[in-house]
C-alpha cells in the first residue's frame, strides 16, 4: 500500500490516513485479512508523529475496517459495513461526474468547478477551537 | 496512558538586566507526543530550555519537569538524569573519538541501548575513530542526537536540532524522533524551520517576545484555520465582521480578507448577508499563521 501524506492540505493527517487505507481497501489493493504496518513501522516510514498513526487505527477499527490485535498488527476487515460503504462511494461518484457534466454544458471552466468543489469542502462540518 | 504534563511552567520570567527573555509564560507539555517549540530568533526559546533543566535560575514563576521543580536543586538532578539534552551548543569532549565517548557515555547509563547506538553509528555515517573535534557541525549535532536517544530519556528536549544539518540529515533527524515517540519518549523541540515542524508535531506552541501567544493541536490548525475571500458589491464595514473565530481582516477596494480560526460557516453566512457577489474558502497553513500572530503581538 502506498500512502502519501500532505502537510499542506486542509486536513488532519489522520484523516488523510484512514481515506487512503478506506480508498485502498475500496479499490482491492488491500484484501480481508491483509495485515498493515505496526503504529511505530508506519510512522517511521511516513515521518509523521505515532499518535498520527494510532489515531487513524483505533477510528478506523470503530468504524470496523480494521482489528487491532495487541502485539500483532492491524489487519483488514471487509465486511458487509465496508462494502456498503465501497457502494455509497461509487454512487456518489457517478452523481459527482454528472454535475459536473452539468456544469460544464453551462459554460464553467474544469479550474472554476475544482475551485468552487474545494471551497464548499472547506466548510468546516464540525466546529474545533484552533488557538488558545 | 498518564496525563500529568511532563513540562508545565506558571508565569516564568527571566530577566537580563532590564531585557525581559521570557516573561509570564505558561506552558503545557502532554506526554507521549511530540510537541514543537516554534518562535523566531530571540523569541525565548533556548532561555526557556534552559530553566526547565536547571541551568539558569528563573526570575520569578515556576514550573516542573516530569513532576519535579525546576527550582529545586535535588530534583534537577533528578531532572538532568530523566531528560536528555540536544543543543545548539554541544558540549562533548573533543578531545574523544566518536567510539570512546559513546562507551564513555554508556557507562552513566544503565538503560543504555548499545544495539541503537550501534544502529545509529551506522544510519548516521559517524566515523568511529575520529575525534569529535575533527567532526563537521552536521556530524557533531547527530552523535549528540545518538548519546541522547541511546539513554532512552523519559522526555527528550532538543534546541534548534535541525541547525547545520543537511536535509538527509533533517530527515534522519525527523525519523529518529517519531522512533523515539513511538519507543513512549515525550519529545518537546524548538526550532523554526516549519516544514519539520509541520510534519512530525502533534502540538504546536509559539513563543513570541517571551510569552506564549498560540497552543495548538495541528488536527485542529488543519481542520478549523482558513481564509475567506470574499468581494462585495459595496463594502461593509470590517467591524461588521468581528466576529467569534475571526483573526485578521483586511481590506482591499471591494475585497475582504478574513483568516479564521473557527466559525467559518457564520462568516460565510455573514459575507451573504451583506450581499457578497463571491465567497471563497481556502487553506491557511501553518506558516502563514505563525507569521501573522507574530506579526498582531
């Protein structure tokens, strides 16, 4: 599995990380029962904090993607939550190309369409105290 | 997982003759995290490093160290044997070479690693039998890293590590300090190169003419911190827009710009209300928010 992290973009790093492992198990490249890097294996390879890394594990093993057994690793588990999850996504997709179909027939350029995409994702759904 | 901070410090000033190095800072380390130090040059930082372990007495305030006062003589022995040290200013014997004063150092140690410390020796390219006065600043900055990893500290403090390393050598650093994390070392550093700090830190704190002036989750700066664009017909007036969460304002012709630390959505909401002809959301990064609350104190 090949995982990029980005410091730049508007996202924690742990959320980047369950989307990649989501996206990965999605795709197929990783399968039921596969087994994924220890915390610390991971974050060294990455360069990014452990707690980075613990904290994608334990959401992504309550969202019941993963089972986290101690001293053995993390494996892959695609049950029938993940593969519904797996149909939500490729639904939605198909709506996505369509509007933006759509929005292209209106006369939008493909940079004013990522633009306004990217603008309405920065919304914050759920508010966190940043300073202070 | 223990939740008593391994540094927290309440009011502490240094003065120096009438410059004021640190004044009135209160600062909060959580353990098992790696936790940057960021400010500019002579913003307090080394000065600050310096009270928590013990070297400079601090003018007023107090603070602790893995539970135990910086003020107190015997537990800054304690102090010193718990935390391990990387500085700007390395204090090895020069007259040693690399393998002797790695034995040398192991001897005061009982939880000494050899088997990292020879691991490192190796990742890090040291020459064993060079002396340490021979050796580059690059060189001398990783077999400090080494002794101090090696002893496998409770809390490990580094000023500025990054100093004098070539980026290779940033990123053996950086690897080096997620391993230690990951091994349950709390790691606290000062630096300011912010793209190391960027990727490693779960915590941020900026110091600033001595004072603590941000602590910050870097979920939280990813997840909450941007700017809003926003053009108007005719514009408003900016105190129409102080609002909770708002940091800055400008205003240029008919543009607005608001960086936000919360509250985006109501300043969205707010930017319609006043008939905004467009509304744009983007990142902010770690950078731009450092220099401008540097900039506002």
């Amino acid at each position: 599995m090949l995982i990029k992290l980005s410091t730049s973009a508007g996202q924690p790093l742990y959320l980047q990380l369950m989307q990649q492992i989501r996206h990965a198990i999605e795709t197929g490249a990783l399968r039921d029962g596969d087994q994924l890097p220890g915390i610390r294996t991971l974050a060294e390879e990455l360069v990014v904090s452990p707690g980075t890394v613990a904290k994608a594990y334990s959401e992504l093993e309550h969202e019941g993607a993963l089972a986290l057994h101690h001293g053995a690793g993390a494996f892959v588990c695609v049950n029938r939550r993940t593969r519904r999850f797996g149909d939500r996504v490729q639904a939605a997709r198909e709506r996505v190309d369509h509007l933006i179909l759509r929005l292209r027939d209106e006369g939008l350029l493909d940079d004013e369409i990522r633009r306004l995409f990217e603008g309405g994702l920065l919304l914050p759904r759920v508010e966190t105290v940043g300073k202070r | 997982m223990t939740c008593s901070p391994a540094i927290e410090t309440a009011g502490l000033c240094k003065s120096y003759g009438s410059t004021r190095a640190v004044r009135d800072l209160n600062l909060t380390v959580q353990p098992n995290r790696i936790t940057a130090f960021l400010g500019l040059n002579g913003a307090g930082k080394s000065t600050t490093i310096k009270m928590l372990l013990g070297m400079i007495k601090p003018t007023a305030g107090s603070g602790t160290v893995l539970g135990r006062r910086i003020d107190n003589p015997a537990d800054s022995v304690a102090i010193r044997r718990a935390v391990a040290f990387v500085s700007e200013d390395k204090r090895l014997y020069s007259y040693m070479t690399v393998e002797q004063i790695v034995r040398f150092t192991s001897g005061f140690f009982p939880g000494w690693r050899s088997d990292l410390a020879a691991a490192l020796m190796r990742k890090y390219e040291l020459p064993p039998g060079r002396k340490v006065r021979h050796l580059s600043k690059g060189m001398r900055t990783k077999l400090d890293l080494l002794l101090a990893v090696s002893r496998h500290p409770a809390l490990l403090i580094l000023d500025e590590p990054s100093e004098g390393l070539d980026p290779l050598g940033i990123e053996q650093l950086l690897e080096t300090l997620v391993t230690e994390c990951a091994d349950g070392t709390t790691v606290f550093f000062s630096s300011h190169q912010i793209a190391e700090v960027e990727r490693i830190s779960d915590q941020v704190c900026v110091i600033h003419k001595g004072g603590l002036v941000m602590d910050a989750s870097l979920d939280a700066l990813r997840q909450s911190w941007r700017q809003v664009d926003i053009v108007f017909a005719s514009i408003p007036d900016q105190a129409d827009f102080q609002m909770v969460g708002v940091e800055r304002i400008r205003t240029r012709g008919r543009q607005m710009s608001i960086v936000a630390s919360r509250n985006v959505e109501a300043i969205v909401e707010r930017a319609r209300d006043f008939q905004a002809s467009t509304v744009d959301v983007t990142l902010v990064g770690l950078r731009e928010i450092f220099l401008q609350t540097v900039e506002e104190n």
